[in-house]
C-alpha cells in the first residue's frame, strides 16, 4: 500500500496493477500508475499537443507554465493513473481524495486516441481501485453538452446530481 496525505489525512491506497488492454483499433495500450518524476515531461507534451477545442471547463490549461503547475499540483495531492502507448503517454486520470471521503476525477484522452474505448477502460479501473482503497464515491464534473462523455459516465453507474451549467455527477462506493 502507497501511504498518502490528503490535507491532514492520511489514506492508504492499495497498489494499481498495471494492465495491457486493446483498444478499438485493436492496438495495445499500457495503462499504469503515473510516476510523477519519470513522466512529468511525457504528460506535458500529452497536455501541449491536447486540442484546445477539447478542454472541458477551461482544463487542460494552455500554456506550458500553467500546464506544469497544474499537474504538480495533481500530482502532490492525488493520485493518477495514465495510458501509454509506445512511449507517449495518451490518457491521464486521476482522482484527489477530499476530507469527506470522496475522490474528485479528472480524465483527459488526447484527441489522437479518443472513441476507442481507452477512457472508458481507465474509468473501469479507477472505479475498482477506489472501491478496494475504501472511498465512499467519486465525484466529476463536465459540461452539460459533452454528451460522449455523459453516456460513458451513466454506462458506468454515474447519476447527475447537478444538472446546470455544467454537470455534476456522482458514484456511490458503498453498498
């Protein structure tokens, strides 16, 4: 188990076994633990080359500084996971537990490797590790008009729960 500290509370989260899936195009993808010091640079470039016309509620950020302060920060309060396919990283996801016993998700598929069924798969993964690390659900938001993303949350068990600008969704862990 990997001790954590969120705020000032500590959370243990069991180890993410990394796993190859096939994507749609039946290419092989790596989905991992993201290590922050050895793929720092790889996910900037992810984040630079992101088409801007893809970001969700102004993320990811545009500039390289903005890009870097934002995935340190993520990488100082949470924990992520990310697809890899040869050497170039084309998914990140990660989860910032909160003081209640919640995870806040974060999910980014560069454009070159979306609708094949990578994000999705992450998801799934990330669903499994939150409910072995014991959080009572996971929270997102999107906007109201990513209605792909909307269908893959709901087919996974997500419910709306603040329909408005932008959507709220939500995952109950326990039973």
């Amino acid at each position: 188990m990997v001790l954590t500290r969120v705020g000032q509370v500590p959370t243990k989260l069991p180890k993410f076994e990394s796993i190859i899936i096939k994507d749609k195009k039946g290419e092989r993808i790596l989905i991992r633990a993201y290590d922050h010091k050895k793929d720092r640079e790889k996910l900037i470039t992810m984040y630079q080359t992101f088409d801007p016309d893809q970001r969700c509620l102004g993320l990811p950020p545009l500039s390289r500084k903005a890009i870097e302060n934002w995935i340190d920060y993520l990488a100082d309060s949470g924990f992520a996971i990310v697809a890899e396919k040869d050497d170039r990283l084309v998914g990140h996801l990660v989860i910032v537990p909160s003081e209640d016993g919640r995870v806040d998700l974060t999910i980014f598929v560069h454009q070159d490797y979306q609708n094949r069924g990578i994000g999705q798969e992450m998801m799934k993964l990330m669903i499994e590790f939150c409910r072995k690390a014991k959080f009572k659900g996971i929270i997102l938001v999107t906007e109201r008009t990513n209605a792909r993303a909307i269908h893959v949350y709901k087919k996974l068990g997500f419910k709306v729960v603040a329909p408005y600008y932008e959507y709220d969704m939500y995952l109950p862990l326990e039973n």
